[in-house]
C-alpha cells in the first residue's frame, strides 16, 4: 500500500521504516528541514536499536523516502498517517496545535479520498475536531474518513514493539477506512481491536496511566519496604509471579519520565475533569512519582552530609536505557538538583550525552568518555539509568578510581551483597543498604 507519515519522530520514523519493511511504500514527512536533510543523506537522527539498518534496506529498496511536503504525501498515498508532538501546556492540557496545522495542511492539498489516521497520543474527541477541521479547510470537497490508531512502542525496543505488537487498536467509523487499515496490518500478524474513534483515543491515555499507576505503586512499596527492612525485589517478584498483576513495570526506581508517561497521566487528569470526572488516583500518582526521586535526594545528601564542592559520577541520562531521548528524563533532573546544591557532576550515558550537552539546566556538567572515567576521583557515584552496558563494567576497577566509594544505585541495578563484598556502600531503592565487611 502507498502511505505516508506526517511527522518522522520517535514515532513516525519508526513506524514508517516498519511499514517498508513488510512491503508497503511509505513517504517519510517532517517540517524539520535539518532532519530531512540528515535522513536523505543517509543518516538516521534517533539512536533506536535496529532502526539504522531497516532504514537503510529499504531506502535501498525504493520502499522508504523522505520529503518535506505534505503535498507529496498526500498526493502519492492512500493512507496518511499522522504522529506530530501533543505536547503537555502548562495548565495540563494537551497541546493540540501541531495536529490541527497539519489538518489543515492535508486538506488544503487533498484532491480525492484519502484516509487520515491519527497515530499521535490525543484526548479523546480528537478525531472528531480533525474531521471537522478537515472538511472546513478542504477546498476540493475530496472525500476521506479520519480514525484513530493509538501507538504503543516502548523506545528502547521501538523496531521489535513496531514488528510485534501486542495488538493493534483501530478506531474507525468507515468500513471502508477499516479494510484499508486492515491491509496496512495485515503482514504483522497480529490480533486487531475495532473499536470507535472516541474508545481508540481512551485507551491509549487509559494505558499509559495504567502503566505509570503500576510503577507508582511498587515505588510506594519500596518506601515501606525500606522502612521495614523487606526488599522490594522479592516483593515485586511475589506480586508479579501473580498472572492477573505480572511482573512488568514492577521495577522501584527514582520514578518514571520520559515524553510519554508524565504528559499522558496530567493529560488524562484533565480530560476526566473536563467530563467531569475527578481522577484523585491519578494525581497521587504524580506526586508518588514526583517524591521518589526527592527520597533519592535527600538520601544522597544525608549521607554525603553537603552536596556543595563533592565530585559526583553519574552514570545514564536518558530516561531509559536505548535510546538517545532525555526528554523529562529524572536522570537530566537530578544532575539538575545536583549541580543547584553546588555539586561537581562527571555524568556518563552510553548514548544521551550529545543531547545533554544542550541541555542548560545542566550546562555546568561534565561529560567523560566512558563509564569507568566518569568515576575517577569520584566521592559518589549515582546510578540514574538502567543501562546494561554499566552492569558489564569492572567494578573493582571503579572502586580503585573513586576517592570513596559511595553508590547510589537508582534503578537497582547491582546485587546489594556483591557490591558490599567488592569494598561500597552501597544504597539502592527499596533495599537494606550494604557496607563492605
Ligand atoms: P517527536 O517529537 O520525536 O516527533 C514528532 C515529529 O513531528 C518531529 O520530528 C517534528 O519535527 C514533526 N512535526 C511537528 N510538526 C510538524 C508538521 N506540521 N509537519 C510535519 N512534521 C511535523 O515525537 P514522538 O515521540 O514521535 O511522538 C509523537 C506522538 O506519538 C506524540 O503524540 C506522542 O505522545 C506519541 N507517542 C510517542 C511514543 C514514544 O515513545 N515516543 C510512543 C507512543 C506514542
């Protein structure tokens, strides 16, 4: 089939490249000219595992190109596909401006029927202003139908999430619109939900604030279980051996952040109010998310007594392991703290540095070259992301270079007995802390 997608992000680039893969041709489109330049030069922009090659085969293929004109798109595709940013406002809202640009910009270009999928994460109700703003700007009167396709990829493992989904929401009102979508899956495989364009867009909100719910209460446990001297790892594995809770999104840590989860869960706060439906579990779960990485702070300052003029490591700045993205990244946040209190920070991340470096909240920190550099001297070392690159590092080696060696291990990534046998003390999150013998 002949689609394109209008917005080549974490998203959109991902998506498109997948679509290629299993045979369909696909335009790539984006407003960001640096961007279209770097991926028409061959370039890929995004650090995502896997995606540089798929990109490039079906470049090769003829399958996959890039262009800055909607009109292109639209013109050459059956389905156009939209996954522009919905960025939080400051009042909670849902920014929805980028989406209704490029709403007006497919109908204003639209000669005859096309299918307009929304792929972006937006309120619900959505679909409805889109079609409507659709047929007001469509000078041609060319007929189309709008659904909802809700994404549910996980950066890190995008390119595997893309190819394997759990399954696939469509929201449509058009059976037509259905079929085609139908035939766009349909190489994946995979089960399909029909739904209506109003519950497609739900779930999506509902889904993510699920997630984020569960990751909020296994926070709160770990709290109790420091408290009273359980370890929230055994805990976690007992609930999650449970079939009807499971064991993903069980893992304590300094909260989640991210571009997806805090804005979706302040989204989907309003969007209930705005029905009028008060969401209170929703805002507690902010302010659990919110205090976890304070509990974090005031760990490391009780123990290291003043932040100011200590050299700190810290190791991961993405607000996940695999990818390069540090939006709302807690880790950015901390060394942010950090730096206020007058620390020295020395981060590592194995791909995140080049977009930390721009980042002014932190502009005083220094960046080393490897995980192991970024410790010598070092009074503390802190853990902020889970990357499986630092679990492979010589420990015994850190410990030499580090002037004390103190750890802070947010995401639980060492064994508290291992690390106080190699010589730390060693504190991690919803764990007894551990000092050498
Ligand atoms: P992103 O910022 O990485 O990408 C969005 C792209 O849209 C950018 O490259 C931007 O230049 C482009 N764009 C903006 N306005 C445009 C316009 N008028 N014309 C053409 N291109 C335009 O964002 P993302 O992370 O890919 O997220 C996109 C949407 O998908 C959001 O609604 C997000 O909530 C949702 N989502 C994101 C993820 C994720 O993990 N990142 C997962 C599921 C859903």
């Amino acid at each position: 089939m002949d689609i394109s997608i209008i917005g080549s992000g974490y998203v959109g680039l991902v998506t498109g490249a997948c679509f290629a893969d299993v045979g369909h041709n696909v335009i790539c489109i984006d407003n960001d000219s640096r961007k279209m330049e770097t991926l028409q030069a061959g370039r890929v922009p995004i650090y995502e595992p896997g995606l540089e090659e798929i990109i490039h085969r079906n470049v090769s293929a003829h399958r996959l190109r890039f262009s800055g004109s909607i009109r292109e798109g639209v013109d050459n595709s059956q389905i156009i596909f939209i996954a522009v940013p919905t960025p939080q406002q400051p009042n909670g809202d849902v920014d929805l401006s980028f989406i209704e640009k490029v709403s007006r910009e497919i109908a204003g270009v639209l000669t005859s029927y096309r299918v307009i999928v929304d792929k972006s994460t937006v309120p619900v109700k959505t679909g409805e202003r889109v079609a409507e703003s659709i047929k007001r700007y469509n000078r041609h009167g060319a007929k189309f139908d709008v659904v909802s396709n809700p994404e549910f990829l996980r950066e890190g493992c995008a390119v595997g999430d893309l190819m394997h989904p759990d399954r696939i929401v469509i929201g449509a009102q058009s059976e037509y619109a259905l079929d085609l979508m139908k035939k766009v899956y349909e190489p994946f495989m995979v089960p399909i939900l029909v739904t209506d364009i109003n519950s497609a867009e739900l779930i999506k909100h509902a889904a993510n604030s699920f997630l984020a719910l569960k990751i909020s209460y296994i926070n709160v446990i770990s709290a109790i279980c420091e408290a009273s001297g359980a370890d929230v790892e055994k805990v976690a594995d007992g609930i999650g051996m449970d079939r009807r809770i499971g064991r993903q999104f069980l893992n304590a840590g300094i909260g989640y952040g991210g571009s997806c989860f805090p804005k979706d869960v302040a989204a989907f706060i309003t969007i209930a109010e705005q029905v009028g439906v008060p969401f209170n579990l929703l805002k507690e779960v902010q302010q659990i998310n919110a205090g976890q990485k304070e509990r974090f702070l005031k760990l490391i300052r009780e123990t290291l007594w003043v932040l100011r003029e200590k050299k700190i490591a810290v190791w991961g700045l993405t607000f996940k392991p695999d990818t390069d993205d540090i939006r709302f990244s807690v880790a950015i946040d901390l060394v942010a703290d950090m730096l206020r209190e007058g620390a020295h920070v020395m981060a590592y991340d194995p791909k995140g540095m080049e977009k930390a470096r721009e980042v002014k909240a932190i502009a005083e920190a220094r960046f080393a070259a490897s995980a192991l550099e970024a410790t010598e001297g070092a009074e503390a070392l802190v853990i902020a992301t889970e990357w499986s690159d630092f679990a492979n590092v010589n420990l015994a080696l850190v410990k030499e270079r580090m002037t004390t060696p103190i750890v802070f291990d947010g995401r639980n990534l060492f064994n508290p007995e291992t690390m106080g046998q190699l010589g730390f003390h060693y504190h991690s999150i919803g764990r007894a802390s551990v000092a050498p013998p």
